[in-house]
C-alpha cells in the first residue's frame, strides 16, 4: 500500500453495481466483505477495494475521507 493508493481509494469511483459513482472508500462494509467472498474484480480496482475493506474493518475511514476531491 502506498500513499497514492490512499488517495485513489479516496477518490476512484466504482463503476458498476449497485454503488456505481461512490468513492470506494464509501462503499458499505458489508458489500466489500461479499466482493472478498465472492472474489475481487480483476486489476486495480479489485486490489484497491481489497485495500479499502482493510481500512473499513481496522476503523480508519476517517484517515482516507480528508483526502477526497471536491467531487468525491
């Protein structure tokens, strides 16, 4: 992991699903628990969202939050 990993989990937004357009970092613990159940989509996006279930379960959201974009 490293700190630009940080930043795009903040500001990369998923793109398909049920949360299409929400940062990964606001996606719901519960659906990043099924996506590791289920296997994690291929590439970055399923290394990040690995990343990001990590951050959720040890409680560090409010680490990744300040550095989202505007838009985020």
């Amino acid at each position: 992991m490293q700190q630009a990993d940080l930043v795009k989990i903040a500001n990369m937004q998923m793109p398909f699903g049920k949360y299409a357009g929400r940062s990964l970092i606001r996606l719901p613990e519960e659906y990043l628990l099924w996506f590791q159940k289920k296997g994690w989509p291929k590439g970055e996006l399923g290394r990040l969202m690995e990343i990001t279930l990590t951050i959720k379960m040890e409680n560090l959201d409010y680490l990744i939050l300040p550095l989202q974009s505007e838009r985020g």
